[in-house]
C-alpha cells in the first residue's frame, strides 16, 4: 500500500502541553521501519507546526487558540485530500484530537467529489462533542466531531466546504466513558451511535466493533479512523493528557484496528493525543506504532 505520512505538532487544541511532540514520539518507537517491514511504501512526508503557546494569544476563552487551530486544519485537510487524489493512505500523526477537523473535512471533499461519503470510526474516551457555546474549558480538542457534524464554529465546521464533512448516521464512537454533561444533549439530538465501555463490557468488543464497522461502512466509501489515544486505558497508554480509567484493553485495542483491517475499506487513519510528557519510556508511542500496524495489515498469523 501507497502512504502519505502527515506529522501535526499541534497542542493548542488541548488543556495539557506536549502533544505537539506526539509525533516525534511515534517515530523513535519505530514507526516507518515496521511499516516498511510491512510491505508498505511512503510515498510522502509532511509536517506541520502550529505557533508554539507562548507567542500567541489564546483569543476567544470558550474556543482558545482558534485561529491558529484553524490554520493547521486548513493545511492537513489540503495535504490529505492531494494524497489520496494521487491513490494514497493517509495516515497522520498527532498532536491533540483538534487535528482531526483537518484530516477527515480533506477526505470528505475528496469524496463529495464522488458523490460518495466518508464514514468515521472514532476511537476516544470522549465524544468531542462540545461547541463553544457548550464548552466547559474552552480547549477546541473537545469539539472536533461537534463541527465536522454541522455543528460549532462556522469557520471549523466551513473546513469542508459548503456542507458538513460528515453525516451522523456514518460516525460511530467507541469507548466513550467520560461525556460531558454539556455535550450530551447534542450526542443525543444528532443520534450519533455511541459504544460506551459499559455496553462493551456487557456485550463484547468483538460484537460491538462488527456492528460499529457494519455502521460506517454501510453506504459509504469506507472508513476512516480517528484514534485518540486515551481511548486506551491509561495502565497501557498512560502517555496522555486526559487520562480516563477503564478503557479499552491492550488486546480490545488490537482487536478494533484488526478488524478495521479486515474490511478492506480504510481510507485513513489518525493517532492522536499522545503526550509524551506523561509517559514513561515511550510505552503510548510503542504502542501507537502496533496499533498504526494492526491497522494496516499485521496479524498474528
């Protein structure tokens, strides 16, 4: 397989400093060797970096740093979209969740294109669903899918173009254990399917990730998978900066990106939120690397 690989020093977004290194952390774990051992090309490497904290001014206290954010977004959406016009995956390394507004408004208007839309598996802790009329911290890395879905600031949600980059019958997320009450009324509004660790726990993770990627491949180009490292439960990622109890396992966490593998229909795949203050010895970044190649085709057998 063809790759593009996207590196987004990015931390604006987020309410901890350090996940702008995020993608440097991945690489020492040995990113492009296992992918290359893998029988993948990388065609192309880009990077991208936002101001650095301190010489900006974070603006609008209930969307900080928006302007910025927005910038970055423009450019990985621009990035992403070449890619796969030219017949590359693009995988793209993060840097806070806020990135994603970029990656997945640049698949959608390649496919819009096509008359075709994008699904979104979305991996995460939390459902990204605030605007900043409903923000409790103001930090834009709790509102990505709220704009990709319509919904928030006009010039994040304008990232796709004239209409939403996606549509909420094509998004699901999954491990959702921390939601915050200000965003609920939302999730529950635009009817987004959400796999809770409870309803994980209760039913499985095998049968809630087939139904979960029955869901965003249905009708649609395919999937792309938007994973937020604190999806994982912190005694496996600790290297994060919003850390929740009880998440996905090791092997839960495996087992999702296997089977994304096995549908033969990612167009995409994002790591984010990896922070490498937090983490000791590398272990999130090694562990995003297995994960990027569950992904893309390594298997047990």
């Amino acid at each position: 397989m063809n790759l593009s690989l996207t590196n987004v020093h990015l931390d604006l977004g987020a309410g901890r400093r350090g996940t702008d290194m995020g993608p440097s952390a991945i690489h020492v774990a040995g990113l492009v060797p296992a992918l290359e051992k893998l029988g993948h090309t990388i065609e192309a490497v880009e990077s991208i970096t936002a101001p650095s904290y301190e010489s900006v001014d974070a603006g609008d206290p209930n969307a900080r740093f928006l302007l910025e954010i927005h910038k970055v977004c423009s450019q990985v959406a621009g990035v992403v979209a070449r890619s796969v016009t030219v017949g590359q995956l693009p995988l793209v390394l993060g840097g806070d969740h806020a990135l994603a507004m970029g990656s997945i408004s640049g698949l959608a208007r390649h496919y819009r294109t096509k008359g075709q839309r994008v699904g979104v598996l979305w991996v995460d802790a939390h459902t990204d669903m605030n605007t900043p009329d409903t923000t409790p911290s103001g930090n834009v890395h709790g509102m990505p899918l709220a704009a990709l879905l319509g919904i928030g600031h006009p010039d994040l949600v304008g990232l796709a173009g004239s209409e939403p980059a996606l549509d909420a019958r094509d998004v699901v997320v999954v491990g959702a254990r921390d939601i915050d009450s200000t965003e609920l009324a939302l999730v529950k509004d635009l009817g987004v399917r959400v796999y809770t660790m409870h309803e994980i726990d209760r039913r499985g993770a095998a049968v809630c990730f087939e139904e979960a990627l029955e869901q965003v491949t249905r009708d649609t180009a395919g999937v792309h998978v938007s994973f937020d490292l604190d999806g994982v439960d912190p005694e496996c990622a600790p290297g994060v900066g919003t850390p929740v109890p009880g998440g996905l396992t090791l092997r839960e966490s495996h087992l999702i990106c296997e089977m994304v593998n096995q549908t033969g229909a990612l167009l995409g795949l994002e790591m984010v939120e990896l922070n490498p203050t937090f983490d000791h010895e590398n272990k999130t970044g090694r562990l995003a690397v297995w994960l990027v190649q569950s992904a893309l085709g390594k298997t047990i057998l």
